[in-house]
C-alpha cells in the first residue's frame, strides 16, 4: 500500500518538476504544523537529494480556512512579493496520488514550536534583529492591496474589519450553542471599541510566534497560511503582540521573543507607515477573542469525530487563562460609551 | 486521625511517582504523553481543592441573571451581554474577573498577579507546578 502510494508520488513529481529520474527515498509527518495535514518528503531527482513538505487538503468546514488549492495560491502571492515562505513548486489536483488534493513546497529548515522558539534561544539568531526582521516580513505581506484576480476565492474586503470579524465570532459562538459570559463580554467590548481601519491589505489573520520557523541563524519561513484574507494589517501586529501567543515570556511583548519597539521599527522601516499603538492594542484582546473560539472548536470537533485524546482535553483548559486575560484588559474604565472617548 | 489518605492526597503521591520515578526513563513521545498526564493530574487535585472557591464565584456570577436554574441564568447572562445590558457594568466585571482567575487557579496558577492569588486562597509565594 506504501509502496504503491510512494510510486505514484513519484510518477506525479516527475511530471511536476520535470525530473528524468524520481525516487522517493521517505514520506514521513513533518514537524511544523499539523501532522494530519503536513507530510515530509525526501526524494531522490536525477541523482539529487531534495526534501519537500506535501500539504494535504483536510476536511475543514468546523474551523473554516482555506483549502490546499487556495492556501498554496496565497502562498504564490506572498512568494511572489518577496514574503520568506516556504516556496510552492506544484499542486496536485488529483485525489487519487495521496488520497487528496496537495501542495507541494520545498522544505523549510528549521524549528516552529511556540514554546521551544520562545525558550531555546540558539534558534533565531539575534532576537532584537529577530524581532525586526519579523516586523519586516509582516510589513512586506501588506503591501499587498486588493484586488488580486488569483485571490479572487477571498472573500471581499469590508470597510469595518473589526465588526466583520466579531459577527464571524459570534456565529461560531451560536452555531457551537455555548454561553461563556467572559467571552460574551469580551465581543460586548470589541464591538463598543471597534477600531476604523484605514488601509485594507493582505493579512495573515494567525500570525504569532509557532507559526513561523527559526533555524540557528533567523527566520526561515512564515508558516500557516490557511486563514489569510483581506482585512486590516494592524490586526496581525495584535495578534503577534497579544499575550496569549507569548509562550509565558510577557516581559517580551513581541511575541515572546523580542521587545515591541523592535518589532514595530522593523515594522515602520519596511512599510514608511506610523503604527498606531492603540489600534494594535486593540487588535491584541480580539487575537484572545480569536484563540478562546478557536479552542472552543477545536474541543467541538473533538468531541465529535476523535478518539478521547489527552492533548486535545488540556487544550480545552486553555480558555481559563484567555479569558482571565480578556477581562483584566476590558476593565469598565476602557469601555468607549462610558467615557465618551 | 483518619488512617485514610484522601483522594486529593493519593492523587498527589501518584503524580509525584510518575514525574520522580516514571517520567526520566521514557524518551520521546511517550516522555511527552507522561508529561501531558502529569499536568492532568495536577490539574484534577487543583480543581478538587478550589471546589468552594469555584462555585461561590460561579454562584455571584450567575446571580446576576434572571433564570429558573443555572444553565438558564447563564444563558440569560449572556445574551444580556450580548444585548448591551451589561456594558461597563463594574460588578458584572469583578465577578468575571473572580470566576476566570479561580479557574486559571487551577488551570495555570503560575499567570495569576498577586491579588488574583490572593482571591484563589494561594499565598503569595505559592510554587505553581503546573509545567510540562
């Protein structure tokens, strides 16, 4: 069965990169995102060593998310526009190779693990260059404005990111029949603050430290590119600065791995744009928002379609402490209709 | 005395075997998932412990909602939050506030600030061991 899978593998790789001679020397899980989803390989083309990452489509309906076919055309893009992505060679539209549809990228070196980025400092190289560099990288993505006739599967921009989004949370919310009033208060209060945004661009919409990889050096390739769309990039700075995604290191607000000033100065230098630091803090409490009701569907399906998994349960406990964050940040006194600001 | 540990003590011991005497001769995944229910454990006697706490922070929570029982008054809760009838409400805020910090107490005592150690019955030089 392997073997068969290996050989057509192979036969499709050929005719994608235009190899004389292909073998397949391993398929095994990567170690950056999801296992279910990413799969290492390691060919043999013409007599050379290549390592490549397949990444299959997964049923994704519970969580939302881009497909492999729209996830590798955003890919495309932020390659194209000089973003550090894991480079997309070819897709392969036929189910029958792997089983489902997949992208094919070249493989990245390096380590992604929130907790290990955060705490092994031999990966990264200098983190204050780090901290900058990510800046840059972030302020290269948005360059990006809409339209773009290959991202037409997005959906279309809105003038008020901030408010699309919370109606988007609140769905989940309502579809997933839960009541958490910390959560409730923490929408209540987004929504009272809603941010104008005053640029749309490409976002990231996950940008945070475990979704971008690190060798000894810096940063190999940002990662996890499945809920990009249109929206407001001072959203992605939010979620890069927000405390839940600080692996525990909050004395470093840059997602746990530099200072804040260094993240925006990259930031500012690459895009000639000011950051406003209030929108950003803005953004920060919806990126918690975002992670309570990404755990709540991640315990959903859970609960639906796994087998009981220890790592999934613990996972769900998670929202004590998003929530715990959310309220200290939403105190009365920083509700807009109160004070009238 | 009772001859009897309690539950929340046997747990204790057994969870301290496992991270002494279990968890050092196992590599790779299964080092990990040895990690993974070490937390869980910790986790259940934590909850155990804060039982009271819990529910008197749940309990002021929910009394601020009209309803003929608990799933009723937090359903009413939140969609009076959702409804606006809430905003900026400063007791609404302190008892979120309490009823998230106990369950982060059991959770993740290590991201509690001092006054919310205080609320979840920890001293203040309390060793969260809620690593791994």
């Amino acid at each position: 069965m392997q073997n068969e899978m290996l050989s057509r593998l192979s036969e499709w790789l050929a005719g994608a990169i235009g190899g004389a001679s292909v073998k397949i020397v391993k398929l095994q899980p990567s170690q950056h995102g999801s296992t279910e989803r990413n799969r290492s390989v390691l060919a043999e083309i013409d007599g050379t060593s290549r390592s490549f990452i397949v990444r299959k489509s997964v049923p994704t309906a519970p969580f939302g998310g881009h497909t492999a076919a729209e996830e590798f055309a955003l890919l495309q893009v932020a390659h194209e526009r000089g973003v550090m992505v894991p480079r997309p060679i070819a897709f392969c539209d036929d189910p029958n190779v792997l089983g489902s549809h997949f992208a094919l990228l070249e493989n990245i070196a390096g380590a992604s693990s929130g907790p290990r980025v955060v705490r092994d400092v031999s990966l990264g190289g200098d983190r204050s260059t780090l901290a900058q560099r990510l800046g840059r990288e972030l302020a290269k993505m948005h360059h990006t404005r809409p339209p773009v006739p290959r991202l037409s599967f997005l959906d279309a921009p809105t003038s008020s990111p901030a408010v699309t989004e919370i109606e988007r949370m609140r769905s989940i919310v309502d579809r997933l029949t839960i009541h958490r009033p910390a959560l409730e208060w923490g929408l209540r209060w987004a929504e009272i603050n809603s941010v104008n945004s005053e640029r749309i661009t490409l976002v990231h919409s996950d940008f945070h430290t475990g979704n971008y990889a690190l060798d000894a050096r810096g940063l190999t390739a940002v990662l996890e590119w499945h809920f990009a769309g249109w929206g407001d990039p001072l959203s992605d700075l939010g979620s890069f600065c927000a405390e839940c995604w600080r692996f525990g290191r909050n004395d470093l607000e840059a997602g746990g791995i530099g200072e804040r000033s260094e993240f925006y100065d990259g930031y500012e230098r690459e895009s000639r744009a000011k950051i406003d630091d209030t929108a950003v803090r803005y953004w920060e409490v919806v990126a918690h928002l975002r992670r309570a009701v990404r755990a709540l569907q991640m315990d959903a399906q859970h609960r639906l379609d796994r087998e009981p998994s220890l790592a999934f349960a613990l996972n769900s406990r998670v929202l004590a402490e998003i929530e715990l964050a959310i309220v200290r940040a939403t105190a009365p006194v920083t509700w807009r209709t109160v004070h009238g600001s | 005395m009772d001859p009897e540990i309690s539950g929340v003590e046997l747990l204790d011991i057994a969870q301290q075997a496992l991270s002494n005497d279990i968890v050092q001769l196992l590599e790779g995944d299964p080092h990990y998932m040895a990690l993974l229910i070490g937390r869980a454990m910790r986790m259940v006697a934590r909850e155990y412990a804060q039982q009271e706490r819990s529910q008197a922070a749940r309990g002021a929570l929910l009394a601020l909602a009209d309803g003929t029982d608990d799933d009723d008054r937090m359903r009413a809760l939140c969609r009076d939050l959702r409804d606006g009838r809430h905003d900026a409400d400063p007791q609404l805020h302190t008892a979120l506030w309490a009823d998230t910090a106990i369950r982060t107490s059991i959770t993740r005592p290590s991201l509690l600030a001092r006054t919310e150690r205080r609320l979840a019955g920890l001293s203040e030089d309390h060793q969260s061991d809620d690593a791994g």
